[in-house]
C-alpha cells in the first residue's frame, strides 16, 4: 500500500490530508493562518492517527507548493523537507494552477479544448497555466500581467477557465465556449489521484535544491547604513 501525505499550507486554510493508493482516507484543516507554524505537526499527527499509521509507514510526502502566501508556502515546504529528511521519504511538489485545473479535467476529460487555472497575483497581474484535452500543457505556470492575458494562445474553441479574471477581460478572449468554475480551492480527491500517479512515475523532487514555486520575484527594501 502506497500512503502519501499531503501538505497545502498555500492559501486561507492550510490542510493536511492522508491518502492510500491515490484515496484520501483522512484530512485536517485549519483556517487561521497566523497559527499554521504552531499547528501543521499537530496536524500531521491528528491524519496519521485517525489513520492507525505512523510518520515512517508513509511512502512520500506531496506539498502544493504555491503560488500562494509567501510565508504559507515556506512553513508548509520546510516542514515536509525536514520530514523527508529524517524519513528519508521522496518529496512531490504540486503547482496549484495544475491541480485546479487537474481537477475539472477529471472530470470532463476531452470536453473543453483548454483547461485553464488563474489566480490573482495582485491587482492587475494573475498567475495563470493551460492544458490541452489530453492534459498536456500548453502554458506552464507563470506571472503575466492584466493586459498579456488575451494575447495568450489558450483562448481558441471549448474553454473551462477555473479561477476567475475580470468580467472586463473576459469580453476580449476568443473562446468560442467559455465556462468558468469560481473556485481556489484544491479539491482533496482529485489531487490524491494526481499525487498517486505522480509517485509511480518517480517524479519526486531533489530536496536540497526544491523550492516553493513562488512565479514571480519576491521584493524586499534593503536598508542600508541605518544606524
């Protein structure tokens, strides 16, 4: 049996979720995010008993990996990396456009010609990736400004766009079809499934080089010669 630990410490709620051989048997969530440091080994813990398994029974380890709360990510990253560490377990990294998308491609297979995910950066900047009908991508996931987002070559036929844009860009996308599933959240389910196949496939990550999938430069002030 394949038991994987899943990790989303990327957006509002961070959830811990426990899964054997791609179905979820048990999930913890906690919607403060000022408390996600002092609580995701709680949580860790809280999965695994429910489970009646302990930390080395797991077979890998799969953290969503942003785009999200800068902090959020690196709490979630850290605590994995070192769990890999001690366990000497493999670590799987998820984009979390692609499990948005992941998600209404399950369901509707071939139906759509794209399944896009886009999330909001800031204002007027999105995060945006797009598969084919067959869930290959087209566009990896990557930072684009407002006004980039029509000019993508994704628009083209059936669309299903998860996430959301403004109702003022979408009257310039060309999709002949275009439905729209208001959503941010990671469906559990469906990224068991996708973290299930991930592991047979061996595409875990090297942990000391892995790093949250941030998508855009992270800006600090440097002070200097402050005295």
């Amino acid at each position: 049996m394949v038991y994987i630990l899943h990790i989303d410490t990327s957006g509002d709620v961070g959830t811990v979720t426990i899964a054997r051989d791609g179905q979820v048997l048990h999930s913890s969530a906690n919607p403060d995010t000022r408390n996600q440091a002092a609580s995701i080994n709680l949580m860790i813990d809280e999965v695994l008993q429910a489970a009646g398994i302990a930390l080395n029974d797991i077979s890998a380890i799969c953290v969503c990996a942003g785009p999200g709360s800068y902090t959020g990510l690196r709490i979630g990253m850290a605590t994995a990396k070192a769990l890999c560490y001690v366990l000497d377990k493999p670590l799987l990294l998820d984009n979390k456009l692609t499990l948005l998308a992941y998600n209404q491609y399950h369901k509707h297979l071939s139906e759509y010609d794209f399944y896009v995910a886009v999330l909001t950066a800031r204002e007027g900047e999105y995060f945006i990736s797009s598969h084919d009908n067959k869930f290959d991508s087209v566009i990896g996931p990557t930072h684009v400004f407002e006004a980039g987002l029509a000019t993508l070559d994704t628009w083209k036929g059936a669309v299903l766009l998860v996430g959301g844009i403004k109702e003022t860009i979408l009257n310039d996308l060309n999709a002949s079809n275009l439905k729209i599933i208001s959503t941010n959240t990671i469906d559990l389910s469906s990224w068991a499934l996708y973290a299930f196949d991930q592991y047979h496939c061996n595409r875990n990550v090297i942990l000391s080089t892995s790093e949250p999938f941030y998508l855009k430069q992270v800006f600090t002030h440097n002070k200097k010669n402050i005295r």
